[in-house]
C-alpha cells in the first residue's frame, strides 16, 4: 500500500519528531510507536528512553523535551523548536493529550490554520453563525523561513476556558515546520500577552498521524485541567471532520483544490511544502 511506502524527505528524516507523550508511557514497559512509516520500541533506561527500529534494531536519536519523548531517524540537522514561553513561571505548560488521527498530518495541520471553520465545526465555542466571516489577513515568510500569518481576527463565543462572552480574538499562526504549527491568541485577562499553542503532529505513515498539542496558558483564573479538557473537547470535533477528508494526503497541485481568499495561509503553506522538497503524506504537484 503507498501508505506504507519509506520516507526520503531529508526535511523529515534528519528532523525531531514526537513519539510519545512521556506521561502516558507504562513504566517498565516497552512502548511501540511508527514514525514515517518506521515501526520503533522505546525503552526505558537509567539515562532516559533508548528507542531502535524495529525493522534493523538499529538505535534512533531520542531525547525528552516539553513533557514529549522524541526521535529523529536520520542526522538531526537541527535542534528541536524553541519554545520561549515554556520558561515563563506564571504560565501552564500542559500536554494536551496524543490523539490519533486517520488522515495524513499534513491534513492536520492546514486544518489548525482554517479560520473558515471555527463557525460550523465548533459552534458555540470557537464560532458561531452569523460571525462566519474571515477578514482578510497578512501572510509573510519569517527571516528564519517560517510561515507567518498575523492580523487575523475571528468572533468567538467562547474563545477559551477563561472568557466570559463572546469577543474578537486576535490569533498569529506559525509554521515552524513541516508537521509543526503554532497559535498565538490574545488572553483575555493579560491582554497584553498571548495564550500559545502548538501543535506537534506525529506523521505515523502517509494517511495517519498522531496529533500531540502542548499547551503555554496564562494561569490567571484557570486550572491545568480546564486548559487539557478544553483542547481536547475542541480537538475530538476536528477528528472526524479531518477524517473525512478526501483523498487522505495532502495535495500540493495549487488546481486540485479550489482555495477561497480565507485559504490564504493554506495556499501559502503548500507551496512551502513544494519548496521544502516534501512529499511524505502529500501528493506531489506534478501527479
């Protein structure tokens, strides 16, 4: 099955990627994972998790960082995203579950940059109709090659566990890397800071992927366990919305699918993607 097919994208290869969300691991116990279509056995040592493939049982690059255990199946060409805000005291560092999802991870990611749906996918939380309109936004490349998009600004009823009403919510995305994406929202007690989420995602082979959110919220008026609960309530209702989708890769061909002016970012970060050289979980352009 071309699910199964290996991955030759150097930009992933010699890339770090989440395996496991280290407080759900079984002590003592082997875990298994499958990164780019790689199956791995993580076990744990006095010196932290030693992971091997299971195919050569040959050692992978692993380390722990942000409450994740991780591994690169190549040369790491470089280190795992810095997180800034992980550092600040007065913030909730959370790991918002690990959460399988049937679709290619580059599916999940374009879908955390769709504004379009917050009104009909997350009604009552993150949208709702008539508020269905996505102003026009900036999209740019940063100095170090990451998508930005910034002014963009969206009603929400409930924008996050601490909101009292409804408000315009102020959001930046990132992308920081192929199967890594950022969101920063305005915090509607600090209005001078923002909430940051990112989003890790697990390319397990070309149509599914392991999603694994790490949370950076203020803290003020909000427990660790308001903040998991909320992003998992609004993840399970673009699970299968994301598993709908068809076909299951990500088509990189700017005609296969017809992009609207709130596309914007969409539009931009596939041809990144053409840029970057991949094509693990795509179908390239030229298909």
């Amino acid at each position: 099955m071309s699910q199964d097919r290996s991955c030759n994208d150097p930009v992933l290869v010699n890339d770090w990627h989440i395996i496991a969300d280290l407080a759900t691991l079984p002590q003592g116990q082997t875990h298994r994972a499958r990164l780019l279509g790689v199956d791995l056995a993580a076990r744990e040592s006095r010196t932290g998790y030693a992971v091997t493939r299971l195919d050569t049982n040959e050692p992978v690059a692993a380390t722990e960082r942000y409450g994740f255990l991780w591994a690169c199946l190549g040369t790491p060409e470089r280190d795992i995203v810095a997180i800034p805000e992980t550092d600040e005291p007065d913030r909730h560092i959370i790991t918002g579950g690990s959460i399988g999802v049937r679709v290619s991870g580059l599916r999940a990611v374009e879908n955390f940059l769709d504004m379009g749906h917050f009104p009909f996918v997350h009604t009552g939380w993150l949208g709702e109709e008539p508020h269905t309109e996505v102003q026009p936004y900036q999209v740019r490349l940063t100095e170090g090659g990451e998508v930005l998009a910034t002014e963009c600004r969206f009603f929400q009823p409930a924008a996050s566990p601490t909101a009292s009403g409804g408000m315009m919510v102020d959001y930046i995305y990132k992308v920081v890397r192929p199967y890594t994406v950022a969101l920063y929202k305005s915090n509607p007690v600090q209005t001078d800071r923002l909430d940051v989420i990112f989003l890790f995602v697990q390319p397990v082979d070309e149509e599914n992927c392991v999603a694994h959110p790490l949370l950076c919220y203020l803290k003020d008026g909000i427990d660790a366990a308001g903040v998991r609960a909320f992003m998992q309530l609004i993840f399970g209702q673009d699970k299968p919305i994301l598993e709908n989708q068809y076909p299951k890769r990500l088509p990189l061909n700017p005609r296969a699918e017809t992009p609207i002016r709130a596309d914007a970012v969409s539009v931009y970060y596939r041809r990144w993607l053409r840029d970057h050289n991949v094509r693990y979980g795509a179908i390239p352009a030229h298909h």
